[in-house]
C-alpha cells in the first residue's frame, strides 16, 4: 500500500467549519479501497488530544515557531491522525481561525508552523511510516508543498483548492517569522502584490493542483472567480484537475438516518412524516399548500442570501414555505430574522449550527435553495438530491457541474434533477423559485425528478478513484 500524508486545518470529527473539513475526514476511508493509505495532520486545537490520545508522541521539536512542538499519532475511528501539539499556537478558547474579538494575529505563523512540519515529516516519516506524496489543503497548509520545494525535496506534491476567496496574505515584514526563504519572495514563489500568499506558494509550488469541481477549476482562470490569482491558475493550467467532492453516504441515507423517519426512492410515503414534523419545528403553517424550501447555510456574501429578501416574495405569495438554518454575518442574520418576521407561518429561521436539524430538514422539505455567488463544490445540493429534497441552484461551479436544471429538452429527455439559474441574481432567483412553484404543481413530474435525484450515486468512490489515479501518476513519475 502506498503511503499519503493530507495536511489540513480542519478535519471531521474533530474540527469543522465548512466543507473543507468533511473532505479531508472522508477522503482516507475513500482512498483505502484504492490501496492507498492516507494519515491526517492537523492541529492540535484544544480538545483534540483529549480524543486521539497523547500515547504516541512521533515528532518534536524544542523551539518551534515560538515553543515547543510535538506531533501526536493517534485515531478517531479508521482515520488516523497526526496532531501537530504546539500549545502556544492552536491551544485555545476560540474557533480554529479566530474568536470572538476576530481574527488571530498570528494566523501566519501558526499555519506556517503546521506546513513547516508536515513538509518535515513528508520529508523524513515518522516512526517507520514514511509518505510517497503530500497532499496538503487551502491556504493553511499551502506552505506545506512549498517548503519541500524550497528545500530541494523530490517528494511529489498536490494542493487542493477547496475556496480561492481565503488566500492566506500577510505582509512581507512576517518573512522571517514564517519561516520563509527571502529568495523565494518573486513571482514565481510566495509573492503576491507585494504581500505573501500562501495560497499562492503552494498552487506555484505543488506537482498537480485539484479544485474540488470541474467547473470552478475553469472558472478560476477567469478575473470574475479567480480572485487575482487567475493568472497563477492560468500559468499551472496544465496541472490542475477539478475532481469533485462526494458525500458521505453513511452519515447521508434517508433509509438509515436516525434523525428522520426512513424513506427511500421506492417507498417514498414516510418523507410525509418529515414534512409535518419539519413545518412543526420551525412553527409553519402546517397546511402549507405549495412547496417547503429550506436554506442551510454559513450566512456570509458568497452564499448570495442578500439576495433571499426580494426573491421570496412571489415564491410564498404561490404557496410556497421556507424554513432557513445558518450562523454568520450580523447583517446577515439582521436580514433573516426579518424577512421570518415579514411572513409569519411561511418562513421560519433557526440561528445556529446544528447537524441533526440539518438532516431533519433534508428529509422533510421539497426544495433546497442555493444561491451561491461562487461555490467551489457544494455540498448541501448533494444532500438534497440524495434526499429527494430538489435542488434550485445557481448555475455556478459544483452546483451547475451537479445538477441538471430543468428545461423543456432536460424534461423531454427525463434527465432533470432540479432548477438552476443564471445570472446569479435577485431576479433570476425569483424566476427560478416561480418556475419551482409550476414544476411542484406536477406532482408526477415532480415525483419523478426527486426519484432521479437520489438515484444519483454521489459517494465518494469515483473521486477517491481520482485522487488515487493522479497520485499513481505523480508518484510513477
Ligand atoms: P461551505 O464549505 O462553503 O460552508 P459546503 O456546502 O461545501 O459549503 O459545506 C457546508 C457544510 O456545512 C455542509 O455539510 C452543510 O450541511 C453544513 N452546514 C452549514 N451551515 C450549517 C448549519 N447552520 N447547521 C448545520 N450544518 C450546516
């Protein structure tokens, strides 16, 4: 079995704040049918040693990047863990990336800190195991691919995009605390706009380049979603794949799932159940004669929830409902609670985080809305479609490369899974919830596009099968 070290910040179960984390925790389950084994190094926030154990220190080092340093190698569950125990950079109260006063101050150093390690350990194993190849994640571990390269290591490297708008820039006065190599500071290294990307290093240093779907992969060579880094990404065109992410089929099945009543594509009556008990949860009315549209979402600009407030109208003046879960902005959540004020019994909100409401969700409402500005996979459209829960999506990234939208030629052909719309604005959303509210009232089309949805085999298999060729590819070269 060959041998892959995957460098992240986040990893579920440990740590999560999006869907990078579900990537990196699903991925080494996924790669060890393809023969590959695939340890997970991450932080040790506070927490983590307290799950994977302090029994197997493998790597330390006594002054590193402002403390001591050691790497534990433990588990949670069949993923095996590498945590980077660096208490005076990741044992804290607050979120991995920030707290309630924002930002840490010294982000760059502590994801510095973790490459520099990771890239160590790539290097030279530890404890018996050592890496054919490094698959580091974001702008976090973006330094990881880096390093080996400014060291002159030979290991095989990819990066994974996961969302180009974090692009880890810090001014140049932090070189040194980095860790970096000032011959490096250029355009063809770790300089970007006179600042440092770590992002950048690693899409410049790293053998192949993966984005987490064919769509975004093309559209970050455009000025509209690159985010400056278009040019970058044109100039490593040549060795960059989108290979999408997959769902988690065990955690995600409507016939299993104990948060739910089970249902399935051929016995789809019990779904009923759900719905009532949904409308119920969020205080709708339990009548509600057309279509039960659902949100869950971080509540920020990409996820295009501005755009909710006069798009909605039209949708529950037709019939429809609409039940939001998400945290984020303060504006945000502003605009939420008062667009649930401005239609009582048609559209209720949850703040928080909450997995297993995520999951009561899914199961009983009829559509879930997406409209994101840019989306580099997305996951919640896949949920939806597993669940029979209609995708209504902006035609952007992995939403349009996921969903079939409904058109007369998709309809004829039987091959519609849901709505997509384009531009991704208020009125084409509006447009798109009216054109829901027509396909919901017939309910045999209807019925038979939420059964081709969750036909659809979206586990994790044929991109595992992916990552494990271009590995297989990197390492024979
Ligand atoms: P992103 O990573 O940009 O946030 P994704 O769609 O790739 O978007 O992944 C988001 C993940 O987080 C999904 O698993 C989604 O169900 C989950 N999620 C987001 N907000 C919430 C919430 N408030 N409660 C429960 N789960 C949430």
């Amino acid at each position: 079995m060959k041998r892959v070290l995957s460098v992240a910040s986040e990893a579920v179960p440990l740590v999560k704040t999006g869907g990078l984390a579900d990537v990196v925790g699903a991925l080494p389950g996924a790669l060890a049918g393809q023969d590959w084994n695939m340890r997970v190094m991450i932080p040790a926030y506070r927490g983590v040693l307290d799950r994977i154990g302090r029994d197997n220190p493998v790597w330390g080092a006594p002054d590193f990047f402002g403390g001591a340093a050691r790497v534990f190698l433990g588990a949670v569950g069949d993923v095996e863990v590498l945590a980077l125990d660096a208490p005076h950079l990741f044992d804290r109260a607050g979120g991995p990336y920030s707290d309630m006063w924002g930002d840490y101050g010294d982000n760059a150093e502590r994801f510095a800190a973790l490459s520099w390690a990771a890239a160590e350990i790539a290097r030279d194993g530890v404890g018996g195991w050592k890496p054919d190849l490094l698959h580091a994640h974001d702008w976090q571990a973006g330094l990881a691919p880096a390093f080996l390269k400014y060291w002159g290591v030979g290991l095989p490297s990819v990066l994974t995009i996961h969302n180009m708008a974090f692009q880890g820039r810090f001014g140049p006065a932090r070189i040194g605390a980095m860790r970096l190599p000032p011959e490096w500071f250029h355009r063809e290294g770790y300089e970007f706009w006179g600042d440092i990307s770590t992002l950048k290093a690693g899409i410049m240093a790293a053998d192949a380049v993966t984005t987490v779907s064919p769509r975004y992969a093309e559209e970050l060579m455009r000025g509209e979603f690159g985010m400056g880094l278009e040019g970058v990404m044109q100039a490593r065109a040549s060795v960059v794949h989108g290979i999408l992410n997959g769902v988690d089929t065990t955690v995600w099945n409507p016939e299993t799932d104990p948060a739910i009543t089970p249902y399935s594509a051929g016995k789809l009556a019990p779904r009923l159940k759900n719905r009532k008990a949904l409308l119920a949860e969020f205080g709708l009315d339990p009548k509600l004669p057309g279509p039960l549209a659902i949100l869950v979402s971080r509540l920020t600009p990409q996820k295009g929830i501005d755009m909710i407030p006069e798009a909605i109208g039209d949708f529950v003046a037709g019939g429809g409902g609409l039940a939001v879960l998400g945290t984020g902005d303060a504006w945000a959540e502003g605009m939420m609670h008062e667009v649930a004020a401005r239609y009582p019994g048609r559209v209720g909100l949850r703040i928080g985080y909450d997995e297993g409401l995520s999951h009561r969700m899914f199961a009983g409402a009829d559509v879930v809305l997406v409209p994101s500005r840019f989306e580099p996979c997305g996951l919640t459209q896949l949920y939806g479609l597993r669940y029979g829960c209609v995708p209504v999506v902006a035609g952007v990234g992995g939403l349009a490369d996921t969903v079939i939208g409904a058109t007369p030629a998709t309809e004829a052909a039987g091959a519609a899974t849901g709505v997509v719309f384009h531009p991704v604005d208020g009125l084409a959303l509006r447009q798109a919830l009216r054109r829901t509210l027509a396909l919901y009232a017939d309910k045999a089309g209807w019925t038979a596009m939420v059964k081709r949805g969750m036909k659809a085999d979206w586990g994790w298999g044929r991109s595992a099968a992916r990552y494990a060729a271009l590995y297989e590819q990197l390492v024979a070269r």
